[in-house]
C-alpha cells in the first residue's frame, strides 16, 4: 500500500478532492508539475526499503556507469586532442608550416627568397636551410642523423630549439662551428657540451677513384629537448656555411622553411608568398606532408568516441530495467494514487524524475571526475607506473615525453548533453508504462 505519509496527506485534504485541489479551489504549494509533492514521491522510490534492495543496487550501478561512462569519454577525448595538439606543435615546430623549393635552377638566392618571404605579414620565420644525413660516431656508439645547417639568426628565432636549450648556448654558433643536438642523442652516444661528435657522410670528396667519405669531428656546443623523442635523437644543427662546405654545396641551399602565427590560414599564406617570389618554386604545406598522420589521429578519435559511448549507453539501459522493476514493485502504489485523483501526467513525472535523477548525479559526478583526472593526468601515470614498475607511456612508441591532455569545451558540452540525453531518454518508457496503468486491473484481485 501507499506510504502512511501519503495516506495521512489524502486524509487531511479529503478523500473526495482531488490532491491538487484545495476547499477554496486554489492549487496548494507544491501540486503543480514537477511540484514538491512529485519530486518528494519520486526522491522517496530511489531510497528503496530493505526488500527493494536489489531495485537501489541497480541504481547504484546505473549511477555508477553514467560517472565511469563520462568520465572516461572526457578524459580519453582531452588525451587525443592532447596528442594531436602537442604533435602538431613539435612536428611544425621543427619542420615548419610551408616549405619552398626550387624547380628551374638550385636555390643560390635562398637570402633574397627568405627576406622576401620574411616580410609577409603573419609570417614568422623564413628559414633558409641545407640538410643532409650522416652516420654520428663516438669510441663507442654510432647512429644515424639528420643534419640540419641554419643560420645562427634563424636558430635564435626558432623558439622550439631556441627556448629549450638544457646545456650550452647559441651565442657564437656560426663562429663556434659546432653542433646543437638533441638531448637522447647525448645519452645515447654519451656526450656533453664540449665534448667532439664526428660526422661522417657518403657524400664526400670527388676524386679520380671515385668519392670519397667525408669525415669530420665537430664540438658540442649546446644540447636541447623539444619533447618528442624522434627530433631529440635524430636532428644534429650547425652552421649553414660549415654545411654547405660538408655537404658540397657551396652557395646553395636545400630549401627555405616559413613559419607562420595560425596554421589553418596556409591557403591564405601560400598565395601571398607565391606573390612575393620572382621566379617559380615549388609549395608545400603541412597538410599535405603531414596528412596521413593527422587522418588517421583524427579517425582514431572518433572510432573512440564511438566506443566509448557504449558505455554510457549500457549504464542508460540499466536505467530502464531498475525503473521497470519499480514500477512493477509500486503497482499498488500507483492504482491508489490514480484512485485519490492522480493524473496519468503526475505518474509520468514522478517517474521520469526517479530515473533522470540518476542520469543527472551519475553524469555531474562523472564530469568532476574527468576534469580532475584530466588536470592531474601526468601525475596519476607516474602513480600507476611506480605502484606497477611499468612504464605506461615509452617516449619512443608514443613520441612524446610526457601523457598530454588538453579539454575541449565542445567536447566536454558533447559529452554531458550526449549522456543527458541518453538518460532522459531510458526513462521515458518506464515512465510511460507507469502512467498507462489501469487503476481497476491493478487493484481487481488485491
């Protein structure tokens, strides 16, 4: 039967009224929809008495689901837009927004081309550079690299290698002719700043008996660590002179790079700087030397989002079958309240609010609990990695030194509207079964 408070409320408004309705005919303070009296019902089924324990478990799991289901779409969400982001700044960070190349002669006025270029506006850097390989040989180790000759002026302004020096200086680097390298390389072959380096390169000196290996020692002047383990042992800077002269080619460069302040704009850029040249070169973007890369991040992200909403989705079906199980357990509860004047509205509502109560805890929960993962998430990986003496996050699968995670308020807004919607949506059956239900036919054999 009814709940003795809501029997003693019918007998102090009269069994012949209706419990909206008051002697002088006004509606009383909390009979409106959604009123006091509807929420108080509906508050009172999610505190399930003891031989309705099995209907609060479900609760219980439905809740937890909906907070595990969010938080874990929020923080998976922020990890790939963590990753996509920190890649795209150290790959272009290193290689640059736009590359020009020449077609019709070698590039001997890289100078001219890279002043031309500088004076765009929203262009940051143009970089002349010549780049090679080599073998990087110590007593002991040796490794492959790729040797990059810049300009000790455009160095300095590439704030990637520039604001992230660990040992040594800039200062004097075309004068010192020596090496800026990557801190893995250091560790890897062991060196320090001052110690010699010597390159070694196929493409050497011409003679009658065919070319020669060229090889040459170099000092160490500066070590840095942009933070993706690819670039911190692979690249080798020096001088462009000494490079021209080591790579045989003197007066010439490879190419010129341009670095730009907003990456989605190189349309825009790449026709202003096809104005600026005076002879024909050849463009290329980082989207398009980049594309295969970034697809498949953004394929990835998505497929993630996909999964993961499953979660959410299964916690929501939970929601249906404990309200289902309610409204089969409080069928007498609500023939007698049909029969002292409930409308069918006021039993969907009831139910509805039971059952979207849950979505709406289990889905704010979640969502404090995905931004706190998100804000500490570095910190919780070296947690875990020293509790399990694993190393959860290896620079040189994942490229990056540390796990990023950067929160999108479009994705977080995605999120919680998604699992609103979800869990609005797996009550609205129960609900509605609830509220179809035939007072006579449920009281007819009680």
């Amino acid at each position: 039967m009814v709940d003795q408070t809501l029997q003693g409320e019918a007998t102090a408004k009269g069994r012949a009224a209706t419990p909206g309705a008051s002697p002088s005919g006004a509606t009383p303070p909390g009979a409106t929809p959604f009123g006091g009296f509807e929420r108080m019902l509906s508050m009172r089924y999610l505190r399930a008495r003891r031989k309705e324990g099995f209907i609060s478990v479900i609760a219980g799991f439905s809740f937890l689901g909906i907070m595990l289901g969010v938080a874990t779409l929020i923080i998976v969400m922020a990890v790939m837009n963590g990753f996509r982001t920190e890649l795209l700044n150290k790959i272009l960070g290193i290689n640059g927004h736009m590359v020009v190349q020449p077609i019709d002669r070698l590039l001997d006025d890289y100078q001219q081309i890279a002043d031309a270029v500088d004076a765009i506006p929203g262009v940051q850097l143009a970089l002349p550079y010549v780049d090679g390989q080599a073998l990087a040989s110590t007593r002991n180790q040796n490794t492959g690299v790729l040797v990059r000759g810049v300009p000790e002026s455009g160095l300095k302004r590439l704030s990637v290698i520039a604001d992230n020096i660990r040992s040594g200086t800039l200062d004097g680097f075309d004068a010192a002719e020596g090496l800026v390298i990557g801190v893995r390389l250091a560790e890897q072959l062991g060196l320090a700043v001052g110690d010699g380096l010597t390159l070694v390169s196929p493409r050497g000196t011409v003679t009658p008996f065919g070319t020669t290996p060229r090889v040459k020692t170099y000092p160490v002047t500066a070590i840095f660590e942009v933070g993706m383990s690819e670039y911190d042992l692979a690249f080798v800077y020096m001088p462009i002179g000494e490079a021209q002269l080591y790579f045989n080619q003197e007066g010439i460069a490879s190419a010129v790079e341009i670095f730009v302040d907003d990456p989605d704009r190189m349309d825009d850029f790449r026709a202003a700087v096809s104005a600026a040249l005076d002879r024909q070169m050849f463009l290329s973007d980082w989207r398009q030397r980049n594309q295969s890369f970034f697809t498949a991040l953004e394929v990835e992200r998505n497929v993630m989002f996909l999964i993961l909403t499953l979660i959410v989705l299964v916690a929501a079906l939970n929601i249906i079958s404990g309200l289902i199980m309610l409204v089969k357990d409080k069928t007498r509860d609500i023939a007698v309240l049909r029969t002292m004047g409930a409308t069918r509205g006021a039993i969907l509502r009831v139910f509805f609010m039971t059952g979207a109560s849950i979505g709406t805890v289990g889905t704010l929960a979640g969502l404090a609990l995905g931004v706190v993962v998100c804000l500490n998430i570095e910190s919780i990986r070296q947690l875990i990695g020293w509790l399990t003496g694993t190393e959860l996050f290896a620079s040189e699968f994942y490229y990056l030194s540390q796990l990023p995670a950067e929160m999108a308020p479009s994705d977080v807004i995605t999120v919680v509207t998604m699992s609103l919607a979800l869990s609005f949506l797996a009550t609205l059956y129960p609900a509605w079964r609830a509220a179809r239900l035939d007072p006579v036919e449920a009281l007819r054999y009680e």
